[in-house]
C-alpha cells in the first residue's frame, strides 16, 4: 500500500506511535512485545517515505542545478525547437550566452519548421514518433537532451529484466535468514534479527530477512498502480473486503486485547 500512499512518512509515525502503545501494554500483561509487525512496518513506511522524498522529481517552482552552482541559466527553447522535438527530432538545447550558435558561424539555411510543413519522417512514410511528455520539454529547457519515447509495439527498458527484484529479494530472505539464525553478545541488535541469549518477546517481526518481504511488495504495487495486469484483477469486487481493508488498522490494533481478553476469560471460567 505504500505505492498508493499520499504519505508514507505520516503513515509511518503513525504507525510507530501504535507500536509505542502496544509496547507499553504488551509489558503491563507481561508479555513483552519489543519489535512486532507494527515495529517492523513503522520503520519500513518511514524508510520508504525517506526515500521517496530524497528520490522525488523537482518541481516547476524550484532551483535548477545550473542556477544553484551560479552558472548561467540556458535561454529558453524557440517554438520551433519545441515543434521540431515533438515531430521526433532531437532536440539541441541552445548554446549558453555569450557563445555563438554553429547555425549562426557559418549561416547555415536551416531554419525551423513551422506548423503547417510537413516533416521528413511523413514525406518518407514512416510513423511519426509520440509527442514529448512536459517533463521532457521542461529538462530540455534547462539544457538536458530529452529523450524520446519509444513506439508502441517496442517494450519499455524499465521493462527489461522486470523479475530481478523480486528474485533478488527471495535471495536476500534466504541469506538474512540464515544469518540471523544464531545469537549475539549484543543486546541492541535485536531489531536487525540478531537476538542475545535468552531473548523473548511475544511478537518480532525483525529487519532482517521481513525488510526485503516489504522491498518485494513495493516492487509489485508499482505494477498494481501501473495497471499492468490483467483487467479482472481491477474489476473483481468483493462488496465486504474494501470496508475491512480501509479499517485494517483499527482491526488490527482492536483484535489483540479482545482476543487476549476472550481467552483471559476462557482460562479463568475453564
């Protein structure tokens, strides 16, 4: 669910702030819980989150990095370097000031295409390339060479090699599995999976090897989100399942002193 999230870091103090509850409880009934699923998720969101904040795309309204090292900014794109880009062409960013463009040393006749003129990939037959997305119109304002789409039929390279991930977080699972199998001296490390001598707590979910069970599922929200699979998977409804999954973390977090309390009431009547 972190791939649908408006934010992950909200989601994630939430979420510990839960686990600090649960915690304080859990030692009250005396049955510790140091680092459960709630401990295990509030850190994953709020790693996430972190990374997704550090990673995300800049703005139209912030400092480009030309301008945050002091160079000059690149003068903006002509209208017909914008129409010749969306025709398939690849767009040259203008020379900086106070440097002389190569069509203006030699006077060469190249001159921008207007609207109405037909381009050389049509009066050869070929398809016209898709239109650039404004991203790309906007690096290409800033001085980058924006790369044009590929053609429908040809698979994307994000494409490529889409079972990597998840194949190298099964690895991963198996190998943090095996490592944290032993114990440690260390009393600190047990959130990573390394647990000391004696250590008990009713519920661990630790970092290692269930942080790579999380990398696995952002892995597959991104094709969920992207609507890659198949359209039943999008249109199958189950009336009663959207109401409990809004809810899942009151259910959660409500289900542990009324189940505790059913068999507190069993064991005392039995």
């Amino acid at each position: 669910s972190s791939r649908f999230s408006r934010s992950n870091l909200k989601r994630g103090l939430i979420t510990a702030l839960a686990a600090a509850v649960v915690t304080a409880v859990s030692y009250f009934v005396g049955e510790p819980i140091k680092f459960g699923v709630l401990h295990l998720l509030a850190a994953c969101m709020l790693g996430y989150g972190l990374l997704r904040l550090a990673h995300r795309p800049r703005s139209a309204g912030e400092t480009s990095p030309q301008r945050q090292r002091g160079q000059p900014p690149s003068p903006p794109l002509r209208g017909g370097d914008v129409a010749a880009a969306t025709e398939g062409s690849t767009l040259i960013a203008p020379a900086s000031r106070g440097r002389r463009r190569r069509s203006d040393r030699g006077g060469s006749p190249h001159r921008p295409r207007s609207a109405g003129e037909t381009s050389p990939q049509r009066q050869r037959g070929q398809p016209p390339s898709p239109p650039l997305r404004g991203g790309d119109v906007a690096a290409a304002a800033e001085g980058a060479t924006p790369i044009v789409p590929a053609r429908r039929g040809r698979r994307r390279r994000s494409d490529r090699g889409g079972l990597v991930p998840p194949l190298l977080c099964a690895v991963l699972i198996v190998v943090s599995a095996l490592l944290t199998r032993g114990t440690v001296t260390a009393t600190w490390l047990f959130p990573l999976g390394f647990c000391p001598p004696g250590f008990y707590s009713a519920d661990y979910f630790p970092l290692l090897p269930w942080v790579f069970v999380f990398a696995a599922g952002v892995w597959a929200g991104a094709y969920i989100k992207a609507r890659r699979l198949p359209d039943r998977f999008y249109d199958a409804r189950v009336p009663l399942l959207p109401k409990i999954g809004r809810r899942s973390f009151i259910i959660y977090l409500l289900h542990q002193p009324i189940l505790y309390g059913i068999t507190m009431l069993i064991l005392k009547f039995r």
